[in-house]
C-alpha cells in the first residue's frame, strides 16, 4: 500500500467513536441497556474506514497515554486490596475507569472481577456477561486480540440470545476489527459478513452501509476490483440517502483510488471531485479536513501524471 493509503487507515482514525465510546460508561452499572440506534457511528469524526489502521481502535496505542491503552501492571499491595473488595464495589470503580478511557488499567480489575464472579456460588450470570462483554472490547483496545477474539465469539452468541439487535452489530463490527488486527482474515470476513446480513434482513440500513463499506475496502486492498467496486457503491448509494456525508466522502476517496489502479484516470477524477466538492460542504468542512487533503493530493498527483505524460509525448 502506498503512504497515502496507510495514512487515511491510520492518523484519521485515532479519535474515532468506534474506538472507545461503544459502551455509555457515564450511565452503565456494568449494563449495556442505554445505547440508541446509531450510537455506534459518530459521524463527526468518523469515516467508516477502518481496515488496516496502524493506529486504530484495536492497536497498542503506544504514541498516547500508556495508563489509557496498554496494560497497567498493579503492585502486589494494590492487587491484594482489589482481590480484598467485593465485586459491586469493584464493578464501580472500573466503571469510573472506562468513562474515562483508561483501559489499560481497567483491564487487571475487570479480569479480577471475572474470577471472582466465575468462582462465586450465587447466580450472577448477568455481571458475568457483561464483564465479558467489557473485556472483549478494553482487549481489543489494548491491543491482546488473542484474549478478545474468543471473548467477542461468546459475547455475540449471548447477544443474540437477548434479540439485542444495535448491540449485537456492534459487537460483530468490534469482533470484525479485532479479527483484522490480529491478522485472522477468516474471522474478519465472517463477522462482516454475518453482521451485514443481520443488518439486511432487518432493514438497518446505516449497518449495511458501514459493512459493505469495510467489505468494500477490504477486496480493494486484495486488488479484488470487481466486488470492492460493488461493495462500495452500494456504500455511497445508502449513505447518500441517510444524508451521512462524511462517511460517502470515504466511500469515495476508496472508489476514485480503485477506478486509478485500473487506469480508468477520467472516472477516478469524476470521483474525487465528488468527494472533494462534498468535503466542501460548510455544513462538514470541518470534520473532514483531513479527508480532503488526501483527496486534493490524489487528484494533484494525477493532474501531474498527466502532465508529464504529455511532455514525454510532445
């Protein structure tokens, strides 16, 4: 892939909603009941292309705060007083911890919660879950996709026991970009494809959108131009009719760099200038200034690619 590619999956994605704010930790006593329909996209700062971020939501975030997403490694002293507390209050403290974004610390407290509720004698099933539920995600922002990928499996069948729709799709959208950074492409594909089907067959069409989208940008990573070109439209064509317009701005800046690849030089500028004169838009500019950038830099390549083919021909 070329800079400009690695630049687009990684910088733009760093503060994204997708990384962190799944789960509304400000109202959460350990539950997942608060979450709307489109909690899952924040459109401000999101633009839906997830693949291959360096520096995305399920990555060692080694250039920001460690305390946040790494590990935090507990002394002794403090270990035995969290091991001496029980696990409602242990279950609040975490809370505050993840409204917080720390997850490297959150992470030894929630796996001490999980032994202590796999251990107990009462029926606490549900804390159980949701732990769980917790654990998959802070794993997969820290970076241990090996302990997140089996959790999300677990999660989602338990999800989908609840009919909890918005949380389920989520929960394959996470597990989908757990699955790619821990390089499983099989699992990858599977909860992208899964979740898209669940999406069509219950007419959610911001879902179908972000799945194809993603799909869309995977086969165009693996030169698969046919289906990535189909998978993609299909994005921009959704996206166009819920009015989600930073989102069409990445459908197509992927769609104009396919049509480039293929040499098709006339369709790929009739694109980026769509989504150029989009990212334009007063209502957006702000949001995506990172997005037009790359775009004005690609139609800037071409236009002198162009220019140089015409003086070696002159």
């Amino acid at each position: 892939m070329t800079s400009q590619d690695k630049s687009l999956n990684s910088d733009s994605k760093k503060h994204s909603h997708h990384d962190h704010d799944h789960h509304d930790h400000k109202n959460c006593g350990h539950h997942h009941d608060d979450h709307h329909e489109h909690d899952h996209h924040d459109h401000e700062n999101c633009t839906h292309d997830h693949h291959n971020h360096e520096h995305g939501p399920h990555c060692n975030h080694e250039h920001e705060n460690p305390e946040k997403y790494q590990r935090h490694t507990y002394n002794s002293e403090e270990l035995a007083n969290f091991n001496s507390q029980g696990v409602e209050t242990l279950i609040l403290s975490v809370n505050d911890l993840l409204e917080n974004e720390y997850y490297g610390k959150a992470v030894p407290i929630l796996e001490i919660i999980s032994l202590k509720l796999i251990s107990s004698s009462a029926d606490l099933a549900v804390h159980l879950f949701e732990t769980k539920h917790h654990l998959a995600l802070s794993y997969g922002i820290i970076g241990e996709h090996d302990k997140s990928l089996p959790l999300w499996k677990e999660v989602i069948a338990g999800l989908e026991k609840q009919d909890d729709i918005h949380e389920t799709l989520e929960a394959y959208y996470n597990a989908a970009l757990s699955a790619e950074q821990a390089k499983e492409e099989k699992d990858f594909l599977m909860y992208l494809n899964n979740g898209l089907e669940i999406a069509k067959s219950k007419e959610l069409e911001e879902w179908v959108a972000t799945f194809e989208h993603e799909l869309g940008v995977h086969y165009f990573d693996n030169n698969e131009f046919k289906t990535s070109e189909a998978k993609l439209t299909k994005a921009i064509e959704i996206f166009t009719k819920l009015n989600e317009d930073e989102s069409v701005i990445s459908s197509y800046y992927y769609l104009a760099y396919l049509y480039e690849k293929q040499n098709n030089i006339s369709k790929a500028k009739e694109t980026y200038e769509k989504g150029l004169k989009l990212s334009k838009e007063e209502s957006i500019r702000d949001f995506v200034e990172y997005e037009r950038s790359l775009i004005e830099e690609r139609l800037s390549n071409l236009q002198n690619s162009q220019l140089q083919n015409k003086l070696l021909n002159f």
